[in-house]
C-alpha cells in the first residue's frame, strides 16, 4: 500500500531558518519529495513606500533589507542614484566607501560562517568566535557614523561623516590581527570532523546549474564560476585595488563555506590597500536633500557578501522614484533551493538552507 | 568593465535572425512584442556571440496604460549586459509568456511581479502568490492601487527644503 507523504513545516519560527523563513516539505520516510518555499512573513512592501519618499529619504530603507551588511545595500542603491543623476562621487569618498563595504563583507561573512558551523552541529562555540571579530568591526562603524547594524551611512554624492581621529589606529589595529585570526578559523574549521561529515557532497549546485538559476555571490563561485562584480564591473575604487576571486570546485556545502573563509582573507587584502592609500579631500558633494532627476532608468549593482545586489530606478522627473526595484540576492538564490533539497534529509536541507545565507528582510523587503 | 550591448546593435541582431519582428529599439535598451519573447529569450541564451547566460533581474513597470517588464541579460564569458523590455497591451489582466523555460532564475522572480504587479506569465510553472496571501484584495505595485478620492495623490508634492526653479502658471 502507497504511504501518503508525509508534510513538515520546517519555520517560520525555528533558528535554523534564519529569520521568519518557512520551507514546507514533503517526506517519504526520511527523504524529500517535494519542497515548498513559502515567504513573506518579513514582507513590508519596500518598493511601493519607496515611491512615496524622495530618494535621500530611501537611503534608511536599504538598511533594512539586507541588515547584516547595510553598509552595501546603501552603496548599491547610492550608485543607482548617482547613475541616474549623473553625479560624481570624490575620490577619498570613493575609497572611504571601499573601506566600509569590506568591512562590512567581513562582519557579514563572519555571521555566515558562524550560523553554518552552527548548523552543522558545532553548536555555538565557533559562533561566538565569529561575534568577537564582527564586534570590532561594528564599534568601527559606530564610531564613525552613531549607528552599529542600521548604518544610513552613504550617502549620495558620497558619504555622510568623515571618520574621526582615532578611527585610523583603532582599523589598522583590527586589519593587522586578522590574518592570524582567520588562520586559526581556518585550522579549527576547514578540517573539523563535524563540517566534513556534514557539509561535504551535500546540496551539489553544478555551474550550468548555478547560471542557469541565475545564483551570484559565493554560491555560484562555489561552482567553480569566477564571477566577481568587483572585479568584471568595478564601482566605487575597487579597481585600484589587487585581490583574488577564491572559487570552489565541487559547489557543495563545504565549498560554499571554504569560498567564504577565502573572500575574508581578500577582504583584508583590500583593506590593507586601502586604508594605505585613503586620500585627503571632500568626502561628499554635497547635494540638497532632495532632488528631481530627468526622467530615465538606471540599474546598478554591486558585489554584496550575498551576491549581486541591484538596483533599478525609474524617474519620471518628480522628487520619489517613479519605480525602485531590489535585485536581491538571497531571494534569487533560493530558487534552486528546492533542486538541491530533494532527495536528501531533513537534517541536510538545513545545512543547505545555512550555506546559500539568507538574510529574511531580504527576501521579502 | 561590462559593456552595455546597445539597443541598436542587439535589435540589428535580432533583425537578422528573426526578418518578421517588429521591434524598436533606443540607445540603451530594445522593446520586442510579448509573443515573440521566448523564441527571442532562447536565441539570446543561445547565440556563441551574445551568450546571455546569465538573467540578472526581472521586474515591471506600471506606466499606467500598461506594463513594462524589464529583463536584464548578462554574458559570464563575453562580460556585457543588455536590457530587454516587453510591453503588455492590457493594464487589467496583463498577460505575458514566461521565461522559465530559458532561465531558471526567473522562476521566483516571475511569481514575485505577478503577486505585486498583477500581470500573469503563460508557462509559469507554478503561478501563485508568493509574499501575500491567497485572496489579498488587489495588486499593491500597481499605480492604481489605493488611489484616494477625488484624483488625490497619497503623499507630498514638493518636499522640505527642495529647491525648485519657479514655474510660469
């Protein structure tokens, strides 16, 4: 006699989802069938309040949606602004924003890599590890611009504060100890028995698969693809700066993993550059606050922790957009979310839920 | 740095490849009839020199007559991008092929535009809500959505401190 499947809701209220996330499946015994994505629990209509606001009051909104690293939300939809304007960013502005969005990628990735080995089962110890490095770099932010997650910190034109004095010593100091650190992540994580067994040939995404399901970010160069908006469409100073694209080459958990643990060593690399080179000068053009751009549209993106993140405006000449569109990464990401959960465990479509990296306000805006 | 295909030169393309279509085309960006985009799509993908792999984004645009659905195409190996548009003929019951069959990426994507824009995509595996609810009255992207009494526009015409060059009445 056929059994019937057997459904489980996996969230919304449950840690391994990372938010307010829900993935309804369906079992036969211990294996998947069939899985559904259901979203829109964090759903608050982003793109339609934005119409109503002209485009400096958008900026808060950006932190909200991607909330572990605002500092790149905020530049991708500055950069769209400023497409769409035609206005020039200074050059110490242009390298202050290199700065913040690195570190930023680092404190994201640190709670990416921290959530993952949590997943895995090497229950909250590397975590907090993880929270010690991201610490640091929030009182960076904190000192810079009063906030620590919600940043507002770019703006258009530029960026809203210079960083004060002590700002220089107190980042030199934290860019200076994490080689050493990631060196002890890596010796205590690469290797662990427990991500092994767990993450390794696990959720395999291969790179015909990974374009074609339109992934970006450390997912698709877990493929094996080295696709790095950084690097093939360079914003803000990037291309003055030298880095790799570490790239994975089976696309599994653990590569997913491995390739974030190597962004974080790039990411020092950049910031040691920069911070080297930061130039003197204006730090914003100063614009009004509002502004009516001519009538157009304008797509910019940027290379955020979680893969491409764009934006597209629409100005029909008026002071608000006339459309604002987020190109999310953690919600296109999830498409192939199903693909790779069918077949296997309960158990395995968590760790796979924790290597693609959603951030829910993300997903649903 | 990524080059922007042009209009002009991806419409001279689609022109050789595809004599009956009736496409315009500007500077940035080409606009091709709603029928015609899937076999367009798969060309796009297909063709060794445009190579467009990669669908960035889909989204649409509520002009207020009708709709506006956008596609953003990548090459991964030839690195440039193009911009496709495609314009419904209906503002009620908007309806335009999908894409799914060509791009996997757009599957989410497609359900997000049809849950807050309205506009149906024929092929769709799987056309449901996906941020609201099944029964949520109305389409909430939609320009028309909440218009208040009387032809009042929700909230302000001109804001604080905006410097606006006075205008003859």
């Amino acid at each position: 006699m056929p059994a019937e499947p057997y459904i489980v809701n996996i969230g919304p209220q449950h840690p391994s989802t990372h938010g307010v996330f829900r993935m309804r499946v369906a079992l036969d015994g211990e294996r998947i069938v069939d899985a559904d994505m259901v979203m829109g629990y964090l759903h608050r209509s982003m793109e339609k309040l934005a119409e109503e606001r002209t485009y400096t009051q958008n900026i808060p909104f950006t932190d909200r949606t991607d909330y572990l690293s605002a500092m790149n939300s905020n530049l991708a939809y500055c950069l769209a602004v400023e497409k769409l304007a035609g206005v020039e960013v200074p050059e110490r502005a242009q390298v202050l924003r290199v700065i913040f969005a690195e570190l930023q990628r680092i404190a994201s990735h640190s709670m990416a890599l921290g959530t993952f080995v949590n997943d895995c089962g090497a229950w909250q110890t590397p975590l907090m590890y993880m929270f010690r490095e991201r610490e640091r770099i929030l009182d960076l932010f904190e000192m810079t611009c009063g906030a620590r997650l919600t940043v507002n910190y770019m703006r258009i034109g530029g960026v809203s504060f210079d960083v004060p004095d002590e700002f220089m010593p107190a980042a030199l100091s934290i860019v200076g100890e994490l080689p050493q650190r990631i060196a002890e992540y890596e010796e205590m994580l690469l290797e662990n028995e427990i991500i092994l067994a767990r993450a390794r040939g696990i959720g395999v995404l291969t790179a015909d698969q990974a374009i074609n399901a339109s992934a970006s970010g450390p997912i698709l160069r877990a493929s094996g693809v080295a696709w790095d908006i950084r690097k093939a469409d360079p914003y803000a100073a990037y291309n003055q700066f030298e880095f790799d694209i570490p790239v994975g080459t089976h696309g599994d958990c653990y590569d997913r993993f491995a390739v974030r643990m190597a962004e974080v060593r790039q990411s020092v690399r950049i910031l040691e550059q920069a911070l080297d080179v930061l130039p003197e000068g204006p730090v914003n053009v100063g614009l009004p606050l509002a502004m009516r751009p001519e009538p157009g549209e304008a797509y910019a993106r940027i290379e955020s922790p979680r893969g491409e993140l764009g934006f597209y405006l629409v100005s029909d000449g008026g002071p608000a957009p006339y459309r604002f569109h987020i190109r999310s990464p953690s919600y296109i990401n999830l498409t192939a979310m199903k693909d790779l959960v069918v077949g296997l465990s309960v158990a395995d479509s968590i760790v796979i839920l924790g290597s693609i990296d959603i951030v829910v306000g993300e997903v649903d805006r | 740095m990524t080059k922007l295909f042009g209009g002009r030169e991806l419409a001279a393309r689609l022109a050789e490849q595809f004599p009956d279509l009736t496409l315009s085309s500007e500077e940035q960006y080409i606009v091709v009839p709603p029928a015609d985009i899937e076999p367009i799509a798969r060309f796009l993908r297909d063709d060794p020199q445009l190579d467009f792999k990669f669908l960035i984004s889909v989204t649409a645009v509520d002009w207020l007559e009708y709709f506006e659905v956008v596609y953003h195409l990548q090459s991964l190996s030839k690195n440039h991008t193009a911009v496709v548009k495609t314009l419904t003929t209906d503002h009620d019951m908007p309806i335009v092929p999908s894409v799914v069959p060509v791009w996997q990426g757009a599957q989410l994507q497609e359900r997000e535009i049809y849950d807050l824009m309205g506009i149906r995509f024929d092929g769709h595996p799987d056309m449901r809500r996906i941020f609201l609810w099944d029964g949520f009255p109305g389409h909430p992207l939609r320009k028309d959505f909440l218009s208040l009494p009387s032809g009042l526009q929700p909230g302000l015409q001109q804001f604080p401190r905006e410097s606006v060059p006075e205008q003859s009445q």
